[in-house]
C-alpha cells in the first residue's frame, strides 16, 4: 500500500508492484469467478481476468442474442465457461454481478437463492447496496459483499488493458463474512487490470459516480457544448466553425493537454489573449452551475435519481427507448457536423 498527500489529505492507494498479479493468481486459485451479465462492463472484466490466468465462467440470458453472441465470438463456450445467469451464480464461488443496475433488481431474487456459505458477491456498483430500500438487494449474512469500481467505461477496461495501461478503480468492503474479503477485493482488482485502485465506500462510490456521468463527464458536458453550439448557429457562424470551435479543439487538442500536465499547463500552451479571458469566465461559469450541482448532489442521495433509473430502465423496451433519444442526439445539426467534421481528418482523407 502506497500513501499519496494531496493538498494535506492522504490517502492509501494499491497499484500492481505492492499487490502483484501473481498474488493476485494465488488468491483467486481456488475461486470460480461467475461473471453475471456480458454487457460492456461484464465483457471487459471478464476477458481481462480470462487473460490473466484466472478461472472464468460466464452467466448470460441466452434469449437476448446480442450479449450471449458476444460470449460466444469472444471463445466462451456454452456448458463450459457460458451458461445461463441462475447456473452461473450456482458454479461460482466469486458472484460478479455486472448485469445493468435495473437488471440486478430484477435478477436478485433468482440469484440470491444460489449464493453459499463463504461466497463472494461482487459489484462494480454501489447502487443495488446503497439503495436496497429501492432494489430489495440485501445480501445475506453468510457471504461476503464486495465492490471494484472502474473509473471509466466498459469498453476502455479492455482497450486500456489491451494497450497495456489500466483504468483506476475504488474499491470497498461492505460486508467481510470470510476474513478474505479484502484479499479477494484486492485481487480481483488487481486481475481486471486496474492501474491503481483505492478505497471508498458504497455510498462515496455510488453518490460520485452518479453525480459525476450526470455532470461534468457526460450530462453537463453535452449541455454546455450544446449552449455554446446553438449559440455560434444563432449568431450566423457555420456549422464547421461552431462545431471546431466547440468541440473537435476540445478533443483533438485541448483535453489531451489536461490530461497529461493539468488545466493550468494546457492554459499555459494557449494564447494570452485566451489565458486572460478563461481565468476570468471560468469562475462565472463555476457560480452559475454551482446551484445545479446542488441539486443534482441532493437528488442522487436522497434515491431520486436511482428511483428513475429503476423505473426507465426496467420497462421491457428500455433499450429501444434510450436508442431512440441515441439517435435525435446523433441526428442534431451539431452532432452531423461532427461526422462531417471528422470525416476530414487527415488520417480519414488518406483512407478515401
Ligand atoms: N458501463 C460502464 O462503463 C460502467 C462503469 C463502471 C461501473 N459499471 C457498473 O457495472 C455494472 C454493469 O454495467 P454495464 O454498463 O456493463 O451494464 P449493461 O451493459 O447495461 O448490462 C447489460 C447486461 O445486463 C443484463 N440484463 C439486463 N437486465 C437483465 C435482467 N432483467 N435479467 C438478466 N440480465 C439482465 C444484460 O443481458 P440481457 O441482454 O439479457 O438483458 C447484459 O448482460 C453496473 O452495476 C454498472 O453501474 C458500469
């Protein structure tokens, strides 16, 4: 375990040198791990533990042929490492239960009948736990309960692990049945490829995480490009000009910036004309959404947020639904400007 201070905080972080893959391996030796539910998080995980050596199997509706023909081209094999959810939770001793959050609810009382003495029940999630009033998800006493949380989508904790970096991940400990439930948090953590990982609870995971897709990472992200999109429109400049000016700076230059020295190093690279005039805006900016986060912090805490999850996601045709409103965004002016904008990168000319 490694310390790191920031700002006068410290805080205890795990990376792969203090608790390595090969302890990892020996850990997770005698474990069946019944990964539930093959969708982007669930794929990922899986196929990084698989890589590394550990003893998968798969549980997935076969009715739904989209995930169950993933398995099925990733090399999983139905009545050996692919199975239905309820045989996969019955041969596992380590339950991932990476089904959507609406699943899990639906899902629980078929799956909590399988679990035994000494199990583990592990969650990249601490909605179902947090919200149990909600999801009716309370596990019994003779188990332990268990979360790894990746730091970022399904598909980049393969890409990520392919490329041979990792997605951070915390991790917490909810219920400690065994006395092992730390190593197996540990290990599993370690064995889906997480660059670092580091602890919180169910609650700190599941209050940041909600808040954070419904902010600055996607919902306030879309919001304010839209703004300052429609607002360029408004004012007579073309769609090329309003859609670089709001988005393809961002991603092609500037956010990449951010990420590898800070928000101050990427100001430092841009003109002063611009330096002066973001130190400024951002504050107004700060202040005027500051109440919308408030709200939006009160909203996911007090199960508002989660009651809509619930309720959306488990109709039978959630998935056309969301596709739909997929699609109105992918079919916005901005958003076409974008694959108009894109198709003109260098690297996608020579392709033509
Ligand atoms: N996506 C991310 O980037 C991400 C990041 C960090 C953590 N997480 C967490 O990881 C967990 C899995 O998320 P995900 O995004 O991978 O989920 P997802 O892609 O929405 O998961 C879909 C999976 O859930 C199954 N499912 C849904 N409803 C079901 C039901 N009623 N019964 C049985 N199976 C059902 C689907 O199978 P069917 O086709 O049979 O419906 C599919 O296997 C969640 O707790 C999520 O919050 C996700």
């Amino acid at each position: 375990m490694s310390k790191i201070n920031i700002g006068g905080v410290t805080e205890e972080i795990i990376t792969s040198e203090e608790f390595t893959l090969e302890k990892a391996g020996e850990v997770l030796k005698n474990e069946t791990i019944a990964v539930l539910g093959y969708g982007v998080q669930g794929q990922g995980q899986a196929l990084n533990l698989k890589d590394n050596g550990i003893n998968v199997i798969i549980g997935q509706r076969e009715s739904e042929e989209f995930y169950w023909g993933n398995a099925l081209k990733d090399g999983f094999v139905p009545d050996k490492n692919l199975f239905p959810v309820e045989e996969a939770a019955e041969m596992g001793t380590i339950i991932l239960f990476l089904l959507s959050d609406a699943g899990q609810k639906m899902a629980w009382p078929a799956v909590k009948k399988h679990l035994k003495e000494g199990n583990a029940l592990y969650f990249s999630h601490g909605f179902s736990i947090v919200y149990k009033d909600q999801t009716g998800v309370i596990p019994p006493d003779h188990i332990d309960v268990i979360m790894v949380a990746p730091k970022g989508a399904g598909r980049t904790v393969r890409s990520n692990f392919l490329a041979g970096s990792g997605i951070n991940s915390s991790y917490a400990i909810f219920q400690d049945h065994t006395g092992k439930a730390e190593e197996r948090t540990l290990a599993l953590g370690i064995a889906i490829g997480s660059g670092y990982l580091f602890p919180t609870t169910f609650e700190d995971e599941v209050h940041s995480d909600l808040t954070g897709e419904r902010g600055v990472l996607m919902g306030c992200l879309a919001g304010i490009m839209e703004a300052q999109y429609y607002l360029l429109r408004k004012h007579n400049h073309s769609p090329s000009e309003a859609f670089n000016e709001t988005v393809e700076e961002l991603t092609q230059s500037l956010i990449g910036l951010v990420g590898e020295n800070g928000m101050d190093w990427m100001y430092a690279n841009c003109s002063t004309t611009a330096q002066r005039g973001a130190l400024d805006w951002k504050n107004r900016f700060r202040d005027a959404v500051a109440p919308v986060f408030d709200e939006l912090y009160e909203r996911v805490v007090s199960g508002k947020e989660t009651q809509i999850v619930l309720d959306a996601n488990s109709a039978p045709d959630y998935r056309e639904k969301l596709q739909k409103e997929l699609s109105d965004m992918k079919n916005m002016e901005m958003w076409q400007a974008g694959v108009a904008v894109r198709s003109l990168r260098p690297e996608k000319r020579e392709k033509k």
